[in-house]
C-alpha cells in the first residue's frame, strides 16, 4: 500500500487502544499515541532508501515490529525521565504497544497485496499474501484510509458516550 493506505491502517489498528487509554481517562495520551501510530506507520518502507536492503525484507517483519515497539517503549521512558523500569510502567506498556502495533498496521496492510509479506523472517521464509489488490490501487488506498478514519469517528463517539 501506499502512505495513505499506511495511515488508515494505523489508525484502524490503533483505534481500540486509543479507545480504552480515553475512556481509562486520559484522552491526551489516548491522542498523542495515535499521532505516534500514524508517525511510524509508513516506516518499513525506509528500506527502499536504503540500498542493498530488500523491499519487504527485514522491516516487514514481527521482529521489526517488536524492536520498534522496545524502541519506543525506551523513548518513552527517557521523554518522561523514568529512572526505574518500574515506574511508570503502564506508560511503557502503551508506548511498546503502540510503537509494535504501526509496524503490524503496515504488515496488515502490505499483506492484502499481491507482493505480500514474510512476517517471521528469518524464522521462516514462508511468504504470506491476501492478493486482494495492488498496493498502487488509489481506491483500495483511500478505502483502507477511510476505515481508518471511520474507526477514529466511531471511538471519539464511544469517549464521548462513556465519558
């Protein structure tokens, strides 16, 4: 898929967790973890920058996604000055949980294209597609951005109904 394809799969993969953090009450962690989601969401794809770096290899991976969430998670950690792992560890939780889950975003994403993916890299070589559409489809591009924003219109009024 393409960027914009990109940001509505994060947006819909983050909506339920956003979702929960507004409802548990803090609707401005809830909005900066979305704008970090939809930040990371296009990030596999530097690996088309970067020469002798496969196109869909090594950051199209739940790997890639788990370190992304680590690296995040540490980020987190050292914006908010935690001088203890234990300390704010609800903040860490989220912050790997949403660093992992724009990576998964742009998995899920890529995987519905006939190029497809191999998640579990260097695991296993098995290649996994849906083979639903190009990844160059504009339709299929803006279609996924508007489920994305559809889920946000949907949680804000969830947030709003509950709170």
């Amino acid at each position: 898929m393409y960027q914009v394809g990109h940001y509505g799969a994060a947006l819909l993969v983050y909506a339920p967790l956003g979702t929960a953090v507004a409802v548990g009450g803090d609707e401005g962690l809830a909005i900066v973890g979305g704008l970090v989601a939809v930040s990371l969401s296009t990030l596999p794809d530097f690996d088309q920058r970067v020469p002798m770096l496969e196109h869909r290899g090594p950051t199209h991976t739940v790997g890639f996604a788990l370190l992304v969430g680590v690296l995040v998670a540490m980020a987190a950690a050292v914006v908010v000055g935690q001088s203890t792992p234990f300390v704010g560890l609800e903040l860490l939780v989220f912050a790997f949980a949403v660093g992992t889950l724009a990576i998964v975003s742009h998995l899920l994403a890529d995987v519905i294209t006939p190029m497809g993916i191999r998640p579990f890299w260097p695991l296993s070589s098995r290649h996994y597609t849906f083979d639903v559409t190009r990844a160059a489809n504009p339709i299929a591009n803006y279609a996924l951005f508007g489920l994305g924003v559809s889920a946000v219109v949907v949680a804000v009024g969830v947030v709003t109904a509950v709170g």
